[in-house]
C-alpha cells in the first residue's frame, strides 16, 4: 500500500491548466521530495491532497481510500505556506487551540508531546511574534503533528532557514518518520538540504510528473568525476582531452572535471609526465541539484 497514489490529476483556473494528467506515488514511510521550479504545479497538487482544492479530474488516493474519506482527511497534518498563529499568543497556547479545534483527548500530553518532538519544550511561553522564523517553522509542524497524523504534507519548510536551523529541520524531519512511523511529503526549493533526507523524489513540470525516482537511483544516476585545478586550466584540458574522452569544465570555471578516469594519482603522473603540475584535484560526485538542472535544461546528467 503507498500512502499516496495520484493518477491523470487535471486542474484548470479557467483556460489555464495548473495540472496536467499528473501521476505520483509516494511510498508509505518514505521522506518525498517533490521539486519544482515556481508555477510547476507542487502547491496546487498539495492542496487538493489536502482537500483545499477540487481537482477537475483524475484520482487521488491516500492509504488505498478516496482521498475524500473522513478517516483519511483525520489523519493528515498540514503545513502549507505558514502556520497561522495569533501573533500575541504564548507558543503553548497558540498549540493548545489547534489541540481544542482538533478535539484531542489529553490536549495537554499532546501539546507537551509535540514540543518535544520540534525541540521546542523551552519556548513554550514565549509569544509567537517573537519567535525567530525557524522557531515559527517548528511550531507549524508541532500543530501539524497533533493527532499523530499518518502522513504530513510540508510546503517549503526549510525556505529562509539559517545553517542551524536547518540542520534541526533535517534532524525532526527524520525522526517524525523513524519514531513516529509517519510518511512526509516535502516541497523545496532547497535541493542541497532536500538530499540529506529525501528517500524518494518527484521532479514535476508544467503540471506533469518529469520522474520519480528513489534516493539510490538518483545516486546511481550521478557519475563520479574527478576534479582538478592547474595554473594552465586551457593547456591541461586540451592535454587531458588526448587521453580522456570525457574532460569537462564546471559551471563556474573554476574545474576540469574528467570523468572516465579510473584513480586521481593517474591522472596527477600523466600531467607531471607532461610538465603541469597539478594544483588542486579532488573525486567527486554529481548531486540532486545539479542533476535537476540539467533535468530542466533537457541536458545529459553529466
């Protein structure tokens, strides 16, 4: 069984088509990142599974059942754009009215519960105008916790997040699905941190799913290379290029990266044999962001 499971979603604002025939699967347990640029369709495809919006066609499913069924709507957590909380309201009580609204049985365990699990049993008395943005991040994936949701849907959280901030998102973000057995769908247009956990990803386009793949097929489709830096960057690559067949600068200019090359020391003696020395070289590995702009840019992964 997946937790969601998305077939020809169509949705049109008048004659604009925000979706188009999208088709989505997200395993139960799994952290889904689903990536796009801005206008793609990730927020409206959110919202229908949300049930904020109507979609004009297709199927949503959520644990095999319409995603329509009361159970099911009971059992998901939102936190889409920003959580909306009174400004002059402690975090506690701000939480506490989300429990009420929610008829929680035991809203105090709960509260105190969900704190705990966004690290924020500290700040519980302190007023929601206050809190710092990674503060208030949490504190919407608190009151979206409450009920012990299923599955949680996350719009942009990580957006505008110091290191530290995200390093702590990350560290929530994994546990809510270890601990609390809860499948996470996550939309950013952060990759570098979106990598870290994701376990599966979505790419969509113009309303219309690009490709899913997990975290271990992204990998496998992400070459290594080898990455060098000389003081003749156009003699080493013209010399590079009689030996390799794959010599390539990086975006920024800065590396010649080779890509069929076996072992770094090989490359190093081959450029010493030639009189280039060899001033910075490093093995490295394509990551999720560069593979999706390559995706996007209809190039080769390479």
């Amino acid at each position: 069984m997946n937790a969601i499971e998305i077939k020809n979603l169509t949705k049109n604002y008048g004659e604009k088509q925000a979706l188009s025939g999208l088709t989505m699967t997200v395993p139960m347990g799994s952290i889904y990142g689903f990536i796009g640029e801005n206008g793609s369709g990730k927020s409206t495809t959110e919202k229908i599974i949300c049930g904020l919006l109507h979609p004009t066609s297709g199927q949503v499913k959520l644990y095999d059942k319409d995603y329509t069924d009361i159970d099911i709507r009971a059992s998901i957590g939102v936190l889409i754009e920003s959580p909306g909380c009174y400004p002059n309201y402690s975090v506690w009580n701000n939480i506490m009215l989300q429990a009420t609204n929610l008829h929680l049985d035991n809203k105090e365990d709960e509260v105190r519960k969900v704190l705990k699990l966004v690290r924020m049993e500290g700040a519980a008395s302190n007023k929601f105008k206050n809190c710092s943005l990674g503060m208030k991040q949490r504190i919407g994936i608190a009151m979206a916790l409450l009920g012990n949701p299923k599955l949680l849907v996350l719009d942009e959280p990580i957006n505008g997040l110091d290191a530290d901030g995200m390093r702590i998102m990350r560290e929530i973000l994994t546990d809510i699905t270890k601990d609390q057995k809860c499948t996470i769908l996550i939309s950013s247009h952060i990759l570098g941190e979106l990598e870290k956990i994701a376990t599966h990803y979505g790419i969509i386009r113009g309303g219309k799913m690009i490709v899913e793949m997990t975290a271990d097929e992204l990998d496998k489709s992400c070459p290594t290379f080898i990455a060098l830096k000389s003081k003749n960057m156009t003699k080493t690559k013209e010399l590079l290029s009689k030996k390799y067949s794959k010599v390539l600068e990086d975006e920024q200019k800065e590396y010649l990266r080779v890509y069929d090359a076996q072992k770094a020391e090989d490359v190093v003696k081959y450029l010493y044999d030639n009189q280039i020395i060899v001033t910075e070289i490093k093995t490295d590995k394509i990551g999720l962001e560069e593979y999706y702009i390559n995706l996007m840019n209809n190039k080769e992964v390479k």
